[in-house]
C-alpha cells in the first residue's frame, strides 16, 4: 500500500499543513469574522450600541482553536 501525501488537509474544521505554517488557518477564520461582522452590522444597523456588542461578542467572536496558531505570517510578507 502507497501513502499519499498532501500539501494540506482540513481536519476537524482546521487546515493543516505540511510546512507548520498556521497562515491559510487564521485568514480563513479573519474572512468568517469579516463576514459574520458585515453580515451583523447589515441585519442590526438600528439597534443600539450596547445590543450591538452583544452581538458581536456572542456571534462574531468565535476563536475556537486559536491556540493551534501558533504562528501566523499572513500580513509580514
């Protein structure tokens, strides 16, 4: 039997990669928090502040596994 390899593989929602590096994972997750930010601010635009922030800590602040980016390069290039 002949093992294949990847550059990267999705596992349990996070994307690793052969060069240890954590880039592609965090961006991915920059994008859903823009987007979900975008998306709350569109459908609440006439709430108040303070319901607001309740909502974007509670939707939008989702950093499940951040401790698994160890390092991030994405914006030193």
């Amino acid at each position: 039997m002949e093992l294949k390899f990847v550059d990267k593989f999705k596992c349990l929602g996070h994307i690793i990669s052969n060069d240890q590096r954590d880039d592609e994972d965090v961006l991915r997750e920059v994008r859903g928090l823009f987007t979900r930010t975008n998306i709350l601010a569109r459908k609440f635009k006439m709430c108040s502040a303070a319901v607001k922030t309740v909502l974007f800590k509670s939707y939008c602040m989702c950093f499940y596994g951040m401790e698994l980016w160890k390092f991030f390069y994405g914006w030193c290039y």
